[in-house]
C-alpha cells in the first residue's frame, strides 16, 4: 500500500458520504473535514506513529475553544451592523422633530404677537 491509497480512500469515502447526504461546497462541516485530514496528513509526515487519541482531542478542544471565541466575535459584528440602520433611523427622527417642534414654537409666538401687539 501507497502513500497515496489512504488519501484516496479517504477521498472517495468523503465523496460518498457527501453525496449521500447532499452536502453542498462550501458548507462548514466540509471544513472540519479538510481539518482533519490535514491533521493526519501532518501527522503522518511528522512522525511515524500516529497521532495519541489526547493529542487530537486536545487540538480539537483548542479549535472548540478558538470557533466559540470567534462565533462570539461574529455575533458581536452582526448586531453591531444590524443596529447600524436603527441608530440611523433614530438619529434622523431627531431633526424631523426639532424643526416641527420649532415650526409650531414659531406659529404659536406669530399668533400671540398678531393678537397682543396692536
């Protein structure tokens, strides 16, 4: 056996199990997927033995870890841009109601001029 047979034995079973399940490019759990092979690939090409079920595990808590901090960060920049429009809409409210607010002050003060002046 080849260096190459794995690989490619892990890539047709990929390919199979992709179109099992119909998962489309670009879905994220093709990631993982590309992780872990590059895990073993490195692993292999590292060392003969290959990788202690600890050291994998503790690479995948690390990337745990790593996905939860950067989906937090994410979120924090979703809401941010979807509070972009609101904050715009409140902003703009504000001089809508400052000058019919002043327009009104200006009619009240023009009546009671009108009235009280002659």
């Amino acid at each position: 056996m080849s260096d190459e047979d794995p690989k490619q034995a892990l890539k047709n079973a990929i390919l199979e199990w992709r179109k099992k399940f119909n998962v489309q490019d670009g879905d994220p759990i093709l990631a993982a997927v590309e992780l872990w092979e590059i895990y073993f690939t490195h692993a292999q090409l590292n060392g003969p033995k290959p990788p202690s079920f600890e050291d994998f595990r503790s690479t995948m808590e690390q990337l745990e870890r790593l996905c939860g901090d950067f989906t937090g960060r994410a979120a924090d920049i979703i809401k941010e841009m979807r509070d972009v429009p609101k904050i715009r809409n409140d902003l703009n409210r504000f001089p809508i109601f400052a000058l019919v607010f002043s327009a009104a002050l200006a009619l009240l003060a023009g009546i009671l001029i009108g009235r009280y002046a002659r």
